[in-house]
C-alpha cells in the first residue's frame, strides 16, 4: 500500500462530515451539495423538489426526510440515486468552481478503472490517485470520491456511489456553490454534522418500496 499523499483517514466507517476533505482543506468553509435523483423516464430530480434542504441541517437522511411522504407523493419510490453521475446543470456548476485549478483525485479501484498508481486506503476502501481532468465532471461520468488542490483552496469528498458531496471551499468559491441556483447545498456545520451513507450506495439504491 502506498504512502498516502493527502491526509484522509485510513480505516473505518467514518461519519463526521469534515472527515471527507483532507486535513490540510479543514479550516476551509463547508457545505454539502446535493447530487441528483433519476426518475422513471430519465428526468432529473433535485432534492429540494420533495425537501427544504435549506430547512435541514448538513447531516440530512432522505430516506428519513421522506418516508412519511410516500404516500402522498408515490413518485418518490421511484427515484433512484445518480450514484455520482450527476446532470449537466450540476456538473457545470461544479466546473465553474473548480475553474483552471490544478486538482488531484481519488478513484475508487472498485468501478474497474485501470489503476495509473499504487493504491492508497480511505475509510477502508482502496482507491488510486490520479489527476483531476475536465472529463471527469461532465454529465453521466461519475465525479471522483475525493479531489483537492495543493492550494489549499477547494476540496471535496464523498461516500462510493455518492448521493452528495462534502467540499471545503476558500470563502468566494464557498459563496459561489452556496448561491448557484443550479445546485441544492446547505452550510456544514463541522461541530456536528455528519454524512450518512450514501443512497446510491448498495443495497439502498434500489426502489424506495423494497424497503417497506
């Protein structure tokens, strides 16, 4: 196992939100931008279509903050995670954030991608880094778990088949994710909040009503 050139943590099920983004980014702001649902069809789903994300903290479940409206909105047990795959409209609000920064990445050895390097070990996954390209946040290509910049200004993490991402952000591009109206966010909390596991994540990404 190679030396890891970021500082995440190694091992275990880590669930405190600042976990995500490596040490060096910690000091940063953070907020949690929320990656799209699919629907029967295709559409894409923004959370805050069935939930004020502004209304709930950083640590928001969905399952948790729908399940009492599946019987009044049936299409909720339909939709399924993009599992890090997200839309054009959030993929290029995230590239209007990253800009020209430099980035480097993780991937994880599981999607069956061909390693360029020796892997290193996050939360208990094996992942290989690489360098961030402008491929890899594009529409129905799934963004890299965790990237960050040797400028100590933007970084981001996530769970395998995110649902979510947590980014650390320097204040203007904080600011710029925070009041994209092509993206759902909320502001973390870093004293309290967590990231639960991810929707997308088996077995949870399947419809809603195999878990009734």
């Amino acid at each position: 196992m190679a030396e890891m050139t970021v500082e995440l943590d190694e091992s275990g099920w880590h669930f405190p939100a600042r976990e995500f983004v490596p040490a060096s980014h910690r000091d940063l702001p953070m907020l949690r931008v929320y990656l799209p649902f699919i629907a029967r069809g295709g559409n894409f789903v923004r959370w805050s279509q069935f939930v004020d994300v502004e209304e709930h903290s950083a640590s928001l479940n969905w399952f948790e903050a729908t399940r009492h409206l599946w019987d009044e909105e049936p299409a909720i047990r339909d939709l399924v995670s993009c599992m890090g795959q997200p839309d054009e409209s959030t993929a290029a609000a995230l590239r209007d954030a990253i800009g020209d920064a430099p980035l480097r990445c993780l991937r994880w050895v599981g999607y069956g991608e061909v390693p360029t390097e020796q892997s290193v070990r996050v939360h208990g996954e094996d992942y290989f880094e690489a360098a961030l390209v402008p491929a890899d946040v594009q529409a129905g290509r799934r963004i890299p778990e965790f990237a960050w910049d040797a400028d100590k200004r933007l970084a981001w993490g996530g769970r395998l088949y995110p649902d979510s991402l947590i980014v650390a952000a320097e204040s203007s591009i904080f600011r710029q994710l925070r009041d994209d109206p092509r993206l759902d966010s909320v502001s973390v909390r870093v004293d309290r909040d967590i990231l639960p596991g991810s929707t997308g994540d088996s077995p949870t990404n399947t419809k809603i009503d195999r878990l009734l």
